[in-house]
C-alpha cells in the first residue's frame, strides 16, 4: 500500500475530496466550501493508495514553527478497522517530523478519541462543538 503526499488540484486531489465529503460531511449533512478547499493548498495533503484507488487520506496545517494540526483524517468505510488509518498517521508522524515539527494536535471526534489513544495521543482540554459533533484536542509530541 503505497503512502505518498499529495498535489493540490490533482486527480489524487479530486478522490481525497470525494473520500472525505463520503466519510466525514455527508453523514453530517455538510460539505466542503470552494474557500475551503483552495484554503488547503498551503497544508501538506497525505493518502494511502491501492494502484491509484485513494484508499485513506488526511492532511497537515502548520499550526506554528514546532506545531502542526492533523485534519481529515479519513478511511473508506468498508476498509476501516485493517490499520489503514494507522499506517497513514504513522506516515503523517514521519513527514511532520521531517519537516522540523515537534508535535502534532488535531481536533478528534469523540468516536475516534479511542484510535488515537491507541497511537499515543492524549486529550487537552474540555470537549468542544465542531461541524456539529462533540470533539476533544489531542496532541503527541514527534520527537
């Protein structure tokens, strides 16, 4: 399963917009703005791949110098639960990590709080509203 960064605009680009509005904004009733998306061509875009099938995908916002916030992290439906998302945030750690951040934050919905536990993120603080759904803060130091 290949793990690989992503161009903005691209066709991997268009299939990590269709996986995302699939597994993370339609169940909610949401979508993506245009201002949103061209809002992403500053972060770093991830994805897994079978072939050129976008398999999982997630992305990097410099939050500062030593910070950055992992977004989106999404996992087609039917493949969640094989160590896609895994696999994919582990990548996402290692390239945070070669370009001189020291700590990844994300904003988890709480159905996933138990995943990232599992991979050495910890909560911070009290649990927030976000696109309609109860989220914490939780943070890993990468060194």
């Amino acid at each position: 399963m290949p793990l690989r960064i992503i161009d903005h605009g691209s066709r991997e680009y268009d299939q990590m917009v269709a996986l995302r509005m699939d597994v993370l904004r339609k169940p909610l009733g949401l979508s993506f703005s245009p201002e949103e998306l061209e809002g992403e061509r500053a972060d770093i875009l991830l994805g897994a791949f079978d072939e050129d099938h976008l398999l999982a995908c997630c992305l990097l916002t410099r939050q500062d110098a030593t910070t950055c916030r992992l977004r989106q992290m999404a996992v087609v439906n039917s493949l969640q639960g094989r160590g896609l998302g895994a696999s994919l945030l582990y990548f996402a750690e290692n390239v945070a990590r070669d370009r001189g951040f020291r700590e990844l934050v994300m904003h988890a919905r709480m159905t996933a709080v138990g995943f990232y536990e599992k991979q050495g993120y910890r909560t911070s603080g009290q649990t927030f509203e976000e696109v309609t759904i109860p989220h914490l803060l939780m943070r890993k130091p990468l060194v």
